[in-house]
C-alpha cells in the first residue's frame, strides 16, 4: 500500500489515513508512507494522540511494516517522534531515500494476521 502525502497534513487528515486503514482491514498490509512532497502541522499533543490510536489498533505483529519516507528535516523529527511513542516492537522505520524504504519493506517478515488476508482473498501487500 502506498499512500503520498501532498502540501500541509493536519491531525484530521492523519486521524482520518488511520480510521482508513482499520475500516478496510488494511492494518496487517505493508506500507510506504511518502511525505516528501508535504508539511505535518501537527503540535506534539497531536503526535502523542496519533500515537495512542495507532498503539490502540493491537499488539505489535498485527500491523504490517510502515516505511515513511521523508526530505526536510522538520517532518522527519516529527516522524521519529511518533515513532519513539509507538508501541516497541511495531515495524515503522524513517527513510530519507524512497530506495531504501522499499528494499526495507521487502525484507519485512509477514504479519501475524496476514495468513487471514489471503483466506479471504484480499492481496496482502
């Protein structure tokens, strides 16, 4: 799955990219997050609560990996930062180089869950 991230994201759009992923049972899928091409005005309350919805979807082995990848430096501290708040354990690196981000995906084990993916036909990324 990959999703691109264009001018300035609030907390509503990263809350709704989230309640997205549960809706369509998407949450075990690899991910590639590219947010060169954007700004995060988020304020670090706001990271802290994306962090708590993000640790509530379950425990670590039912999300599938996320690589974001990132150009300015104000957004990868931001990304590090929430990344340093999510639950130990979840498969979410920071990338600078979109290359290395899907070389990292690839190498990612599947999912605890992802077994369920291909039983009911969805394609696991």
């Amino acid at each position: 799955m990959i999703t691109t991230g264009n001018g300035v994201l609030c907390f509503a759009d990263i809350q709704e990219y989230l309640d997205g992923m549960a809706r369509s049972a998407t949450l075990s899928y690899r991910k590639l997050l590219n947010l060169t091409r954007c700004s995060l005005a988020l304020s670090k309350q706001e990271l802290i609560d994306l962090s708590e919805q993000f640790n509530a979807f379950g425990p670590p082995g039912t999300l599938g990996p996320a690589a974001v990848v990132v150009v300015s430096e104000e957004v990868y501290e931001q990304v590090h930062f929430f990344q340093a708040l999510s639950a130990s354990g979840r498969p979410l690196k920071v990338f600078r180089e979109p290359q290395a981000a899907y070389q990292w995906l690839a190498a990612q084990p599947p999912t605890a869950t992802s077994h369920l993916d291909q039983e009911t036909g969805a394609r696991p990324s």
